[in-house]
C-alpha cells in the first residue's frame, strides 16, 4: 500500500477524546496498527546527490520533510556555497550582497520538496538568522525572510513558525559597547523552525487507524504546540551542525502519522532520519557530500524499524514521570 493512502481501514468512534495519547488505544488495536504498518516499505534510504536536483522519488510521495538546511553567511559554510555557486573563496568574508543569489539555489531544493509533498503535507525548515562583521559593518543576514518568500512564492501556506531558543551558560552575552545606547546589539539567540503546509489540510477518513494510533497528549500538546521552544544544542562532533534529535522528534510526531514517508533532503548526520525510523516512519535523507553520505549510509539502519518495538516506546514515552 502506499504510504499516502488512508492508513488501514477506520475503527469505530471512541466516545469522548482523549487527553493520555494512545496508550489505549493501542493496546485495544495492537495487532491491527502491525498488520497495517507491516504493509507498508518502511525501509529507510539515503540518496547521495544534490537535492536541489530532481530525486527518484515519485511526485506526492512524501507526507513530511523535516530538515536544516546550511545556513547563508553563517561561516562555516561559506566553503560549501562558493564552491557550489563558483565563487572565489572568501567572497563571503567579503561581500554581503549575496545572499538573494544563495538563497536562490536553496529554493531547488524547496520546490523538489513541493513535487514531492502529498497534498495537505508538512515542511518544517530549521534555518538560523546570522549576525556577522562582513565588509567592514556588522550585520543581520535574515535568512529565514528569505526562505518564507520562497515557500510562499512556490505555493506553500505559512503557518505559525516555532522560536527555538537554545538555553545557554552564558546568560547576557552582549554585543555592542557599555551601557548606553543607542548602538548595542540585541542577542542572537533564537533559530527559527519554519512550518509551511502544500495547501489544504491532509484529508484522512475519519478515524483513520494510524491517525488515531499516532495520537500525542494533552502534556505534549501543550509543551509542542507553543510558539518558544527551550531545547539544548546537541554536542557538535563532526561538522554537520546537528540539531538534537528532540527537534526532529517532536515534529516527526506533530505533523505525521506511523508509516508515513519523512524526507529528510539535507540530511547531515542523520538525525532526522534515526528518529523517523524509530517512530516507525520511511526515512528517506540526500546529502550532497559524499564523505558524510557514505559515513551516514553505514551508520543508517539497513532493515525496517521494529514494528513491536516502535508501539511499545510510543507507549512507554507516555507513561508517569515521562512527559515528552
Ligand atoms: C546543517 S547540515 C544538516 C544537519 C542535520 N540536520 C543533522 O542533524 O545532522 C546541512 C547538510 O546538508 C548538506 N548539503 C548542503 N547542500 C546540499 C544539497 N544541495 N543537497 C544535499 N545535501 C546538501 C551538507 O553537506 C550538510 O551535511
């Protein structure tokens, strides 16, 4: 069965909602959510190529893409974006002008994620602004401006966009000079996680059996579904610029249902796609460098998740003591 269609056939209605999540109703439905997803190619993949260029991936494939693309004028990809659009090294450093020009090739990736997106389908776009001295002034590099244009100009509706603030030890770290103003800086301190939807909202039958069976809380609802999100950094090993998997986590759990199809086209280390697996969805991740692919490809699960084991930690996750 394809993953985009409607998941199984409906179960019955179940009398006033739920606020516990689907702890019940798994174990009422267990054996039939199995027979379902057990259908379904969950088998993750990995491509290595550009994803600005067209995928192998049939049109309205994905229901979800989760990801964080490199971040324009942020330092450490200046390499990557000068080799990419054949520019001289240290024309970043130099010029602050480029950046409509690279958000520009960003946008084949977003408009390869709009072909690929079922109708009713999630995008969800971790992107930094940047601050930076180039040219001689120092200045803000709205890259998240940017990307919304772009989504919007191929089509998607905005929603409401998450700020996600990275607690730090540093409490007041302040750019600028003493006390007085009005030349002082305000903190960087927040990235934005970008949500947009391919149209109109996903049409399932009512009581579709993996929708009701990827239920969240109420606790989680609350902690998810709010603008400010207070989510550590992950520790940085090998240059990628991780996110924590709780990112990925909670809006692989917001915005799709079990066996469903996560595209991931800026994959890195893989975050995304680890945590789709484990949630019991099809991970499919790109990553242009080849180096990093190959390593991510050998770290990647090479079989289907564990269907019993992926009911039993979404039950488990919602027992005392371990709100999301
Ligand atoms: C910010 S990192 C992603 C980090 C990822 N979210 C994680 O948790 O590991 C961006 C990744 O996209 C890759 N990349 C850059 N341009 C790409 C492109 N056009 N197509 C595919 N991958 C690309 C980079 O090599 C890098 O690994």
């Amino acid at each position: 069965m394809p993953s985009s269609a409607p998941s199984g056939r409906g179960v019955p209605p179940r009398g006033p909602h739920r606020t516990e999540g689907p702890v019940d109703f798994l174990r009422e439905h267990r054996e039939e959510v199995l027979a379902t997803l057990s259908q379904k190619d969950l088998l993750p993949r990995l491509l290595l190529q550009d994803s600005g260029r067209r995928l192998p991936l049939p049109d309205g494939s994905v229901q979800l893409v989760v990801t964080s693309p490199p971040y324009p004028y942020i330092e450490r990809w200046d390499g990557l974006f000068e080799r990419a659009l054949g520019w001289p090294g240290g024309t970043l450093a130099r010029d602050p002008t480029r950046l409509e020009a690279i958000h520009r090739s960003l946008t084949r990736t977003w408009k390869e994620c709009e072909r690929l997106l079922q109708p009713g389908g999630m995008l969800c776009i971790n992107i930094g602004d940047a601050t930076r001295t180039v040219g001689g002034e120092f200045r803000l590099f709205p890259n998240h401006v940017h990307v919304v244009e772009a989504c919007e100009r191929l089509g998607f509706r905005s929603l409401v966009p998450i700020l996600w603030k990275k607690p730090t030890n540093k409490p007041n770290s302040f750019l600028g000079s003493g006390f007085a103003p009005p030349n002082a800086y305000v903190t960087l301190d927040c990235e934005n996680i970008l949500i947009f939807r391919k149209g109109p909202r996903r049409r399932l039958p009512p009581h579709d059996l993996l929708r009701e069976a990827s239920q969240f809380s109420k606790a989680e609802r609350d902690r998810w579904f709010t603008q400010v999100w207070e989510v550590r950094g992950a520790p940085q090993r090998d240059g990628t610029a991780a996110f924590p998997e709780e990112v990925p986590r909670r809006l692989v759990r917001m915005f799709s249902l079990l066996g469903d199809t996560v595209l991931d086209p800026f994959a890195g280390s893989g975050s995304t796609l680890r945590v789709a697996h484990r949630l019991g969805r099809r991970a499919i991740g790109v990553e242009s460098d080849r180096a990093r692919g190959e390593q991510l490809r050998a770290a990647l699960p090479d079989r289907p998740p564990e269907l019993s084991k992926v009911l039993d930690d979404l039950i488990r996750g919602y027992g005392p003591g371990r709100p999301a």
